[in-house]
C-alpha cells in the first residue's frame, strides 16, 4: 500500500529517484515539484497509506508518527551515498527477500 501510493503521486508531485519499504520505516529520495512542499507531500502520503493500511486492518486512528526525518542533498557525491544507504538499508537489518521492498529510478540504479 505503501509502495502503490508512492508510485500514484510520482510526476504530480515529485519524481521518485529509490526508496524502500521496510517493516516499520521507510526511506524515499525524490525531487519535489515546485507547487509541492515536502511537509504537504508527506502529509497526503501519509493520510493516504495510514486510511488504505488501517482499513486492510480494520483499525482506525493514527498509524504514522507525527514528525519525520528529511535531508537536502547536497552534491553528486552525497547523491551517490543516499542512494547507496537506501539499497544497502535491508541487508543493515538483517531482513530477507520478500520482506521489503525496493526500488531504484534508471539515475538510481547506475550508482
């Protein structure tokens, strides 16, 4: 569900470079469109995936925390290390195939 709204709101509101789904986090590097602030696109992302998961669960109230964690990129170098961090972040938590998800524009996947 995570992945799906991820993917609905890719070239309306920013271009989606990689990102991994994880059991209890989620990583997303992306280039926000200029009529989207990053706090408005998390906030729809989240409204929308915590309504999808908490229907799938048939629970209700919040399902995300408030606050989140964001970081400027600064050059290609730092570019190069997100991208690198977000792919090598499942294997840092000792997860299996099948028990996240990721995924790498064609930019991504050449790093």
């Amino acid at each position: 569900m995570v992945e799906e709204s991820l993917k609905f709101f890719h070239e309306q509101r920013y271009e989606l470079l990689s990102y991994v789904v994880m059991p209890n986090h989620v990583h997303i590097l992306l280039v926000l469109h200029p009529d989207w602030p990053l706090e408005k696109v998390l906030h729809t992302l989240k409204r929308r995936t915590a309504g999808m998961i908490n229907e799938a669960l048939d629970t209700e109230g919040q399902f995300w925390q408030h606050d989140y964690f964001d970081r400027l990129i600064r050059d290609g170098d730092h570019l190069r290390n997100v991208i690198r961090y977000i792919r090598r972040n499942p294997a840092k938590a000792c997860l299996r195939e099948g028990e996240y998800t990721l995924w790498e524009s064609e930019l991504a996947k050449t790093v």
